[in-house]
C-alpha cells in the first residue's frame, strides 16, 4: 500500500493495481499496460512516478499517462522485483530475486553476491539518516551498503534468524526487522533485542511493521493479526477485535494518521484508532 502526493490510497494485488480516492475505485492491469497483474509492491517517486513491482514482470513506471516496463531486456538480473525504494539523490532502487538495481534514471547498475550483497533474493531496503542502505535478503541476513562496500550481518552477528522479509526504521532511528518464523528484533546500532510470542507478539512470522503518530510499533504477522508495541507491553489484535483477515501482508499510515492493513483474502482494513473498517471486493476492490 502507498499514499500518493494527492491523497489517493494505491494498493497491490494478485490482480493488477488498484487506486481508492476516498469514494471510487480504478483498476490498472495488462489491459492498461502493466506488464504483468501480480503485483508485490507500489511506490511513488519524488517526481509523481508511480512504481509497480512485479511476479516475473519486472518493474513498470506509471507517469500518469503511459506505463513503461522494465525486464531482462533492460538490463534487470531478475523479473521478481519484490521492493522499490527511492533514496535521497532520487535513485530508485529495486529488490529483485537476483541482487539489488540501482536505476539513476538512464542506466541500471546491478549488485549481487559478486560485489558482496550477503544474497540475491532481496526483499527489502531502506536508508538511514547517514545515507547508508539497509537490504534485507529471504536467507542470508541484512546487508549494509555504504555506497562503496558492503557489511553484512547474521545469526553470527546477533540476527534471531538469516530470513528478513521487512525492514523500518523508526522515529529514533532505531532499526526494525520482521523474520520469517523468529519474530521481530531490533536492532539500536550495536545490540539486536528480539520478541517473539514468548514476549506476546501475536506471531513468529513478520510482514509489516510501521509505527503510529504516538510512537507504537505495529506489526502485522502471516497468521495471527495485527501487534501493537509501546516499548514494554504487546497488544494484540485478531478478527475477534474486528480485523477482516488474521493474515496481514502490509501496512500504511496516510497523512491524516489512519493505519492501513493490506491481507490475503480479506481486503483492506482502515484503523482509525478506534474502528476497523473494511474495503474488500464487494466495495470495489479488484482483489481481496
């Protein structure tokens, strides 16, 4: 899910890309020039260049107008692009199933095992406010990248597991990553601290993390909803408390400081602090 520079709610889907404005609903798929319907991530540039990852499609730029795609053919290593990211210079960085791209605007430079990434299925990435990139890999830990090398940390290193799926950064700079079955640890520069349900976290398994206008961490987990985390306790959310699904898959906090839940077979569910509300097929969603 991402918010776009007018207010407009964009989300992925097994079945093209959906855009909410509030009232109505657009759908964007092959028949509108995706190069592929299987979307696993949507991003906005700083230019208004809407970015859409793909399952074996490589990625596809949406300028408003037209799409223009972007594959092996291109100079992609891989047609799974699993994440997109802008850093600060307006480089847009790709996660693909084969290394991390850097793409400056005309030329795609490519990063993998060979030039010291940990692995090359890349899933994740983020910068922090010393412009160092973060990139998390599906089984072979996080790589830290300079600009110039890379340094990578492990279970060697004090990582609860070598499979990261998500990466945040919160509002102290304090470095968050969601594993695939060993839950969530944080990581403040030097030490790694990890939750897991032993701690209460709703479930091992990490999707989203994002954290809310009071400083919470919340977490959304493959099979047990939704945590929210205030620094000591856990709170937990299922569909017992209103959530449409218990399997989250992303999260977003638009600019009013509403939180959004993107799941796997439910839809999409709005928190605005109070209330779950649901968007689903039956209210226009292309896919739930």
């Amino acid at each position: 899910l991402t918010q776009d520079k007018i207010g407009n709610i964009w989300f992925s889907t097994d079945d093209g890309v959906t855009k909410y404005d509030g009232t109505f609903f657009s759908h964007y798929t092959t028949k509108q020039g995706l190069n592929n319907s299987l979307i696993l991530w949507v991003m906005q540039d700083s230019k208004s260049n809407l970015w859409f990852g793909t399952f074996k499609g490589g990625v596809t730029k949406y300028d408003g107008l037209q799409f223009t795609n972007f594959t092996t053919k291109e100079g992609l290593p891989s047609d799974i692009v699993n994440h997109i990211f802008e850093d600060r210079d307006g480089n847009i960085w790709l996660g693909t199933g084969g290394g991390v791209v850097k793409f400056d605007g005309k030329n795609f430079t490519c990063y993998d095992k060979s030039n010291g990434l940990c692995d090359n299925d890349v899933r994740f990435i983020l910068q922090d406010k010393e412009a160092n990139l973060w990139i998390c890999t599906n089984g072979s830990g996080i790589s830290k990248f300079d600009g110039k090398s890379f340094s990578n940390y492990s279970k060697k290193e004090g990582l609860p597991q070598n499979s990261i799926g998500v990466l945040f950064l919160d509002n102290q700079e304090n470095l968050w990553l969601g594993t695939s079955s060993r839950g969530i640890s944080k990581f403040d520069g030097k030490c790694f601290y990890t939750y897991t349900v032993k701690e209460n976290l709703a479930n091992n398994l990490i999707k989203s993390i994002m954290q809310d206008n009071d400083g919470n961490i919340w977490i959304g987990t493959a099979e047990g909803g939704i945590s929210k985390f205030d620094g000591t306790n856990f709170t937990n959310y299922t569909s017992r408390e209103g959530l449409s699904s218990d399997v989250i898959r992303s999260s977003l906090k638009d600019r009013n400081g509403n939180l959004w839940f993107g799941t796997r077979g439910g839809g999409v569910i709005k928190y605005n602090g109070k209330l779950f509300t649901h968007l689903t097929q039956n209210e226009g969603l292309s896919n739930s």
